[in-house]
C-alpha cells in the first residue's frame, strides 16, 4: 500500500478501496518496524494521526466535502512547528521544547485532511549535508544503510524512501530538500522563496529558507505544493499571489533548456556526468530544444551562500540563550555564565562553527569586506539566471557532485560537506524554483539526481517540465 504513489493512493481512497484509517495504521507499523535501523522519525503521533484518520473515514462515510489530501500521511520535518508537539531542531537546546502553535503550512494541510504523521530528523538546526549533525539520532539512507541520507532533510527523505508515508516536507536553506531527495532516489522541491509560508518554520536564514515537499513523483509533489503555497499575512515575506494549481499538464510541448555549462566541468562524478547526458539525449529525442547557458558567477555561490547563510544563522540563533527558550545551564554562577554555558552545552559542534563564521563576517572592519560582498555576488547570480531565463524556460544540471557518500567521510572536512551544495545554492540566493529528479543509479546502485530550475514564480511550468523529464527517464528505463 505504501508503495503507491500519491495519485494511486488518493484514488483508492476516493473509491473506498481502502480507508484513511488502514492506510495510516500501514504507514504507523511500518514506522515502527524500520525506524529503528533507518532513524527517520524523532517522534511519531499515534494517536493523533489515527483520530485525524478516522475523522476523514467518517466525513467520507457521511459524504461530507474533503480536502485535496484527505487521508494522506505526512511527515514533518522536526524544525517546523507542531501545536502540541515537540519541536527539537535536531538539538539537546530544543530537546524539551513543546510548539505552542501550527506552523502555517500545518495549518493548510490539516485544512486539506491530510494526515500529520511524525516529526523527522534533521541536521541540529537544518545545517548539515547528511544528517550526521544531529545530535538526538542517526538517519540512515534506506537504499544502503551504511550511506548518509544527505541533510539538513535527511529525516524526510529517509521517511518517503522507507515507505513510512508518501510524503514528506522538508526545509531547504542551500540544497537541504534537493540534496536528499538525489541521494535517496526522490522528487524533492524548493519552491520559489515567498510562494510557501515560513511562519512557523524555525529560521536558518531567514532570506534563504523555504519549506518543500518530498515525494517519489512529481505529481506527488505538485499535489503538495498545491495545499502548502499561499499567501500569509504572518510572514512579511510571503508573496501575494494568484492561487495556482500545480497539478495541470502540458507535458514540456516546445521546452527550451538550458544546459548549465560552469556545473557540467570540476569535480562531477563521471557516473552523475553520463546520467546528465543520457537525459540530454532523451529531451533531444523528445522534441525540446537543448542549448548550452551559462552562469558567469557561478564559481563564487558557494562562498557568498555560506557568508549569507552563517551570518543569518549567527542572528537568528541569538535567541537561544538559556533564558526564553528550553535548555538552561544549571551550575551557572552568574549571567553571563549563564548565556556562555547554556549554548556552550546546547549546540554541536556545526551549529558553533556557523555561528562564528556569521559574527565574524557580520563584525566591525569585516562587515563591507564578506557580508556586503557576498550580497553584492548574490545580485550578480540573479543577474545571471534573469539573462538566462530569456534564452530558455529551464536550466537542467546536475543536483550534487557525488552520490551518496559513507558516513564519517566528510565530518573532519567541513568544506568538502559544504561543497555538496554547489550545484543547489544558486537557487537559494537568487530565490527561484527548482526540483530534484531520480535518473538512475550508479554502479554501485546508488540513486543520481538531475536538478531542473526555472525563474522566479514559474513553479507550475517547472513541475510541468519536470513531468516531461520524469515520462522520458522512466520510458527509457521501462524500455532498458
């Protein structure tokens, strides 16, 4: 049952071929006899999930109007607020923490009768690139066990590809729902930033973050999309805009892509490199136009990412000081121990590293000369996709570097970590949309994920495109 897509499952739903009640129940065992080796779930709702389950049973019974996802499980990841539920962050600070309210996109997917399955692992406070940061549980990669799951996401990833539930959401400040999503052989989406609500998403970086879903299609994740995207009075950086559903099909008639010519050299693996290719081939085949673009600044994404992102970091996580929120050092002699030992013992190691990079980079005499410079670098990045998005409708590049690596194999560095974000940060300083898609395996069976992008606000002709590429690649591997 598990293994249906999202589409299959609603139908059956729809048809009364199975209930909201068993196919929750399928979702709560499975949880709970793979979670254990897998480590996706921080905390699951029972007993939560189940009443919602069969409140849908009964308005179905009684023939009562139900929502787009009305009887669907969904995981949450564990920096987005729950009322009544724990929210950690993956952290020994938010450990005890009890949200006191929905976060937004909680809110429209209890409206569209989906069902709020659990909260998933991350990286502490979403940084990371394979949730090793995590300092309440390991997540392990469901295709080989001995393989990261990729982050800050990984616990959302991990859950779709365990089939514990259809769906997921994640956050993705850099790469952390793309990135996951290629090592675990998933969609995973970043919508364009201020298409969903961050109210109630935990803030990384601030101008950065944007909450998305994973599924094992694309369908499965537009149907996602459709619920959570809206505007939102409580965040003063969600869009006002036309509801859109992201459902509708035209199946990529006369698509322009652009190949990204800068992330097609370096460090790609031969294997991801041939798998780009082979997709380049087929969209040819098919009818599209496929030309080469390029992004003239890429090369410095990566630095002005990790400026921005730690300096966001630094001032959005001032607020975890041992006084308003959980964990308080409890052999402090006076204030300012206080605030020393609460965040000394509260954050690892990765959270600490971040946080002084930002004060650094944010500090007086080095403020014109890394932040403002990065942000500088960052307008020339969105120049660079604006020229390009009038050549064509998408750019097609790789989604990382590498497939999934072992773990401890890039703790000790942490800019071999950071540089598995290379191909996806360019989407998060510029704010555009793009999505992550399954293209096949390497030769040692583990998945490679190809990334789509399209410019600001073209969400719906992104997922349309990505149907496109998804019918191609699972024609050839039908027909392989």
């Amino acid at each position: 049952m598990l293994q249906k897509t999202t589409s299959e499952l609603i139908e059956a739903l729809e048809q009364k071929d199975i209930t909201a009640q068993a196919l929750t129940q399928a979702s709560l065992d499975r949880i709970s006899s793979e979670n254990n080796t897998v480590g996706a779930f921080l905390s699951v709702d029972e007993e939560g999930a189940l009443a919602a389950a069969a409140e849908v049973d009964r308005k179905r019974q009684a023939g009562e109007a139900l929502g787009p996802l009305a009887g669907i499980p969904v995981a949450i990841k564990d920096n987005i607020n729950i009322k009544g539920l724990k929210t950690t962050c993956g952290s020994k600070f938010m450990e005890a923490f009890t949200s006191p309210y929905d976060a937004d996109v909680v809110q429209r997917l209890r409206s569209a009768d989906a069902i709020l399955i659990g909260k998933t692992n991350l990286d502490e406070f979403a940084m990371g690139s394979s949730t090793e940061h995590s300092a309440l549980m390991k997540t392990r990669n469901p295709v080989n066990t001995d393989y990261v799951p990729g982050g800050s996401s990984g616990g959302s990833a991990a859950a779709v590809a365990a089939d514990m539930t259809p769906l997921s959401l994640g956050s993705d400040t850099g790469g952390s729902i793309r990135q996951p999503a290629s090592f675990c052989g998933l969609v995973g989406l970043k919508p364009t930033y201020g298409l969903v609500s961050r109210y109630g998403l935990v803030a990384f970086g601030s101008s950065l973050d944007q909450i998305g879903p994973f599924s094992r299609d694309v369908d499965g994740a537009a149907r996602l999309l459709s619920v959570i995207a809206g505007h939102d009075p409580k965040d003063a950086t969600s869009a006002k805009r036309e509801k859109e559903n992201y459902t509708t099909r035209n199946m990529g008639a006369g698509l322009r892509v652009g190949i990204v010519r800068e992330f097609m050299n370096g460090d790609l693996g031969p294997e991801i490199k041939a798998a780009m290719e082979t997709v380049v081939a087929q969209l040819k085949d098919a009818g599209a136009t496929v030309v080469e673009c390029s992004l003239p600044h890429a090369e410095y994404a990566v630095p002005a990412y990790y400026l921005v992102a730690t300096a966001e970091a630094s001032a959005n996580l001032a607020r975890f000081d041992g006084v308003r929120y959980s964990r308080r050092s409890p052999d402090a002699r006076n204030l300012k121990e206080m605030y020393l030992k609460s965040r000394s013992e509260g954050f690892g190691a990765e959270v600490k590293r971040r946080i002084l990079l930002g004060t650094y980079c944010l500090s007086s005499g080095y403020y014109e000369g890394y932040y403002l410079n990065a942000q500088k670098t960052r307008s020339l990045i969105t120049g660079d996709f604006n020229a390009a998005f009038e050549k064509v409708d998408v750019l097609l590049s790789p989604t990382c570097p590498s497939t999934a690596f072992r773990f401890g194999e890039k703790t000790e560095d942490p800019i071999a970590m950071y540089l598995s974000d290379i191909y996806t940060v360019m989407a998060n300083l510029s704010g555009i949309p793009a999505i992550s898609l399954p293209a096949g395996c390497d030769s040692a069976g583990l998945p490679i994920g190809v990334q789509l992008m399209a410019n600001h606000f073209q969400d719906a002709r992104l997922l349309d495109s990505a149907r496109f590429v998804e019918s191609l690649i699972n024609a050839s591997v039908v027909s392989g």
